[in-house]
C-alpha cells in the first residue's frame, strides 16, 4: 500500500529556495508546493518584521491562514559584521527588491575596500517558520559563518553566494557543489532543524 505524501506549502516564489528545500528534505513522504504552484504568488505580504524570525512567522501565518494548510517560510539572509551587520533582514530588498544580485554583491565588497581579512566577518542566518491551521507556529534557525570574499566567485547557488567565502572550505558558497553546500548551510541546517520539529509534532 502506498504510504500518504504530507504536502507542505512553502510560502515562497524564489525557485532557488524551493529547489534547495526540495535538495534537503527531499523525503519520500513530503511533497512541497510553492507559491506559483498554489496560484498565491500575486499574494501580497508585508514583511516589515525587524527580526528573521517576525518576517518568517509573518509569511507563514499569512499563507496558513488563507489555504488552511500547514505552511513553511523562510527568512534568511547575509550579516556583514563591518557595517553593523546589514543588509541583514534587509537582504532580499537591499539597493531594490529587483536590482540583480552582481550588483548587490560587487556593492558591498567596494564598501568593504581595504578592509582586512579578520575584520571582513560574516554569516548567512536562516530561519524556517511553520505555521499551522490551528494557529501555533514554530520556527528554527541556522548559521553558517564566514567571510565576505574580494570579488564573485562561483557559478552554483544564487544570491549573495558568489561573495560568501568559507574558509573551513576555502571556496565560496556558490563554488560548492549543491550536496556540499546543503549539507553546511544555513537553510540546510534550519530545515533539518525543523525536520526534527515536525517529527516531534508527529505531523510527519
């Protein structure tokens, strides 16, 4: 007898986060439906949280509320530690929600030109919410530290990846390859984290 696939809505249009979810849990129980699959992208959402953890929460319960599902979010982003830890929440809406990412990534490392290696300090932080019908919600986070690189590096990931440089790896993010870089990510390690939630809630 076929074993019941639990569908999770994923409260997000970005297709590189849905294909790193589907990457990371990619369970033979879950099935992971995005925005544009539920026909919700035009869905406005307001995230005017000041933490990762309010604008994760703020996504969910937004998209919970309306299809009555269980819902995930996610909320993450690069913290630079020389300027006082921005984009940080900021991220994804940093210079423009559609200014392209080269831009973004080649603007911070010039306001970080000439600045040493020790002082360059960074992370990626990442929060999972997962909201459900009853009104409880429940979220995880992940960090990967590092620092940010001196140019773009990398053709896999997407985002601020190509600036992100790991020295336990001696690479970037986006010149890791996507099993290794799922297995040390941010976003890796909160949907594991978050995995492990579910199965406590016996949802899974």
């Amino acid at each position: 007898m076929e074993t019941q696939r639990k569908k999770i809505i994923v409260a997000t249009g970005n297709e590189g986060k849905m294909n790193e979810i589907r990457q990371i849990l990619g369970k033979e129980n879950i099935v992971f439906s995005s925005l544009k699959d539920e026909d919700l992208q035009d869905v406005q959402i307001i995230e005017d949280g000041k933490t990762f953890e309010e604008n994760a929460v703020i996504k969910a319960r937004k998209i919970s509320d309306i299809t009555g599902r269980m819902v995930l979010a996610d909320d993450s982003g690069l913290e630079v530690d020389y300027l006082d830890k921005a984009p940080g929440v900021y991220s994804a809406r940093y210079l423009g929600e559609d200014t392209p990412y080269s831009v973004k990534n080649n603007h911070i490392i010039k306001l970080l030109e000439g600045v040493e290696d020790e002082k360059r300090t960074a992370r990626f932080v990442c929060v999972i919410a997962c909201a459900f019908p009853d009104g409880r919600t429940i979220t995880t986070r992940g960090i990967i530290e590092g620092r940010v690189g001196y140019e773009e590096k990398g053709e896999n990931g997407f985002g601020y990846d190509p600036i992100f440089y790991v020295p336990d790896f001696g690479c970037t993010t986006a010149e890791l390859s996507p099993e290794e870089k799922n297995k040390v990510s941010h976003r890796g390690k909160a949907l594991m984290a978050m995995y492990d939630e579910l199965i406590k809630e016996k949802v899974l």
